[in-house]
C-alpha cells in the first residue's frame, strides 16, 4: 500500500527507496515472507506484555513486538508481488533482485495457497481458509505472470503459474461466494468480510459483476454504521480477540473506491469527503472510529488509514478529469 501511494502521488525516488527495503528484508528468505519487518528488516519482533502499564484509559493489556510477524498471511504475496509489478510499470528502475524474489514467491505460493492462514486482519483464534487471502494469492500469480511477461518470460514456468491462477480463482468463485451471490469470509463460511471489497480493486471481477454488487450491498447494510464500515461483526467473527470495535477505517476507503468503480462518483466523493472531515488538527488519522462517540479509536497515526486517503483521493482526482482509472491497483 505504502509503495503504490508514494507511485500514485508521483514520489518515484522515495518509492524505490521503499521497494529497495522491501527487497532488502524479504530477499533472505522469500519463502518466509513476513506481514512485517523491523525498520532495519529484522525478522524477530518477539512480543511481550507489559502489565505494569495501565495502557491509554485503561486500554490494558500494553504489549511491546508483535506476535502476527509469526503469522502465516497469504495475502502478502499478493501485496508485495502487485508492488513490485506497479513499480516497474511506473518506472522505477528494474532490479533482477525483484525478478528473483517475485519468482520465489510464487513458487512457494504454488505450494501454499490452499492452506489455512491468519488473515489480514491477524486474527488470535487460529487459522482459516479466508476468502481474501485466496483472492490475494490469485494477485500474486497474476503479478508474477504480468511481471514476467514483461520481461520475455526469463526461466519463469508460465504455464503453470497461469494454471495455478486458474485453480485459485475457480475455488474461490465455487466456495468463496454464497447462494445469494454475495462473497464471505471464508471459503463455505456465512460472515461477511469487508476485505471481499478488494475483489474489484484488484481485478479479481469487474466492478459491475453481480457478484460485486452484491457483495456491497451487503457489507453497506450489515456492516455498515453511520455510513462508516466495520471490517467484521465479532458476534460472526471469532478473532482470539473479543469484545466490539468501530468502523474501521481502511474499508471505508474501499468502499469509496469500489463505488468510484461502479460509477457511483458522487456518492464516492461524499464518502471521501466524511472520511477526510474525521482527521484530527493536524490531518491524522486513527485505525478505527466510533461514529456513536464522534472519536478515534485503535492505532494511532495508522498507515493503512493515510495509504488509503492517498490512493482514493487520487483515484477521484483522476475521475474528475476524466482518466481512465481502471483497477486501482495492478
């Protein structure tokens, strides 16, 4: 996300910096690939609690680390093979380092797309075939695909990646979507999941597949609050976690951007606009907002929430002036 806004906002020398550190931490072992890395690309971030700190009101237990850096995320793949191919086509200069570690990736990805993992959301109740991880590793063979056919296909088994593909997406579409049509959080599972609303902005189905609209509507209307998106309903969700959380902020911007995509650009703006008027003096955002409250909640300042206020704030800027957007990623 980080990669693709600094290339969206036309900072080329500061995205292949960062493609750079990416390339740094994941080249010593591309088929452990990590959902994070310390500033230095250290591989261990051991967590640990703290109980003589009380936390911000009371928000106890105060951890240091972060146990998901040993989490199983199958949608990484996805995210850093759609960098690196965003990369080259914005012009950042090639590298045959992220030749090598794309094709490790998906290497390994062919072996390990059909296992359960933890999810984007690094949920605590242990491993599950999500849905979007699925969609997310078919991203990483499509990338791995387009990245290597844009360079004359090199050693790279593109036959069978593209087979691989196939098999990713047929079990997606036959297990990941409901009888009603509508996509859910896991493969045979009911709950709905707010990440399914990458499925368009990745190009996984078009916008105006009924699949999409489905799906949409449903996220607005059950996870929906004050016009604000949950990612899940913890009465429907087991994350090892507990207890209720606001909006979350992330799918509040793809939803934006999915209605950018269906055309529905007036209601996008508006959406965008709210979002933007829920930043603090200083124009920061957290994770997560109470609308009940009128605060912020969760991590505070949060990338995901800023890579996002970028991507969708350039997307409609784009609409405005009539560019093909397109995917808004990939």
């Amino acid at each position: 996300f980080t990669l693709t806004s600094l290339l969206d906002a036309g900072y080329t020398d500061e995205a292949r910096s960062w493609r750079d550190w990416l390339l740094r931490a994941v080249a010593g072992r591309p088929e452990d690939v990590q959902i994070m890395y310390g500033p230095a690309g250290e591989h261990r971030l051991d967590e640990a609690e703290l109980p003589w700190l009380g936390g911000y009101e009371g928000s106890a237990p105060v951890r240091v680390g972060n146990g998901a850096h040993g989490q199983l995320q199958l949608d990484v793949f996805g995210e850093v093979m759609d960098a690196f191919l965003s990369a080259r086509r914005a012009g950042v200069d090639d590298d045959p380092a992220a030749l090598a570690v794309g094709r490790a990736l998906a290497s390994v990805l062919e072996d390990r797309w059909a296992q359960p993992d933890d999810g984007i959301w690094e949920v605590r109740s242990g491993r599950s075939h999500f849905t979007h991880s699925k969609v997310m590793a078919w991203v990483a063979m499509d990338r791995a695909i387009r990245l290597f056919e844009s360079v004359g296909g090199g050693d790279a088994p593109l036959d069978r990646w593209r087979r691989t593909r196939e098999e990713i997406r047929a079990t997606v579409l036959e297990r990941g979507v409901g009888a009603d049509g509508v996509f859910r959080q896991t493969l045979g599972g009911t709950a709905l999941d707010a990440s399914l609303l990458m499925v368009p902005l990745v190009g996984f189905l078009p916008a105006d597949d009924p699949r999409v609209a489905a799906t949409v509507e449903a996220i607005s209307t059950e996870l929906g609050h004050d016009g604000l998106i949950r990612r899940y309903d913890p009465d429907h969700t087991d994350d090892g976690v507990g207890g209720h959380e606001g909006t979350f902020l992330l799918c509040t911007f793809w939803m934006a951007d999915v209605l950018l995509l269906q055309g529905r650009r007036r209601e996008a703006t508006e959406l965008y606009e709210r979002l933007l008027g829920l930043r603090n003096d200083v124009g920061l955002l957290s994770e997560m907002y109470d609308p009940s409250a009128g605060r912020m909640l969760g991590n505070f300042p949060q990338a995901f929430s800023h890579t996002a206020l970028v991507a969708t704030g350039i997307a409609l800027s784009r609409a405005r002036h009539g560019e093909d957007h397109g995917w808004r990623r990939g």
